[in-house]
C-alpha cells in the first residue's frame, strides 16, 4: 500500500508538471463505471489495458492520477482520472 505522502507527492508533482511555466495546460477528469462487481485486482488489470490503449491514442507525455471507488449501491466500480491532455473516444 503506497502511503498517503507518497501519494500527495506524487499528485503535486503532477499537478506542477500540468501547470508549470508558460506552457499551461488544462486538466481532463474523466469517470468510467463498470457494470459489475469485481475484486480489486481484476479492476486493476482492467484499467492497466484501457490505460495503455489511452496512452498510446494521446501519446508520450500523456499523464494522470487515478482512484478507485467502489461504487456504495454495489453495482460496480467508478475509475476516476485526471489527465493532462483531452482523451477523445471517438
């Protein structure tokens, strides 16, 4: 388990690396929710294949920070993510 202030450094970095200088970038938040319940490490593996396909469609220099939730009425998970570039699924 990463500790809180590792996590925290981490966030700061990145939100300095979105935001740093003159070349200012906006932030995405982007939420996926699943349809079903699975436990943690099938959701990881889940997010690591859509995480690469996404880094490969934004390409180098794509970054973010990611949560999972549990979604509280049970019916699946909630990924939620902020990325430094615009994520177009079309």
């Amino acid at each position: 388990m990463v500790s809180k202030f590792v996590r925290q450094c981490r966030c700061e970095d990145l939100i300095d690396s979105f935001l740093c200088g003159d070349n200012r970038r906006s932030c995405v938040f982007f939420t996926l929710t699943t349809p079903d319940v699975v436990d943690l490490k099938e959701m990881r593996g889940r997010w690591r294949s859509l995480r690469h396909f996404l880094v490969e469609k934004m390409g180098n220099g794509a970054k973010y920070v990611m949560n999972y939730e549990l979604h509280p009425k049970g019916h699946g998970w909630h990924i939620h993510s902020v990325w430094n570039r615009f994520i177009d699924l079309r």
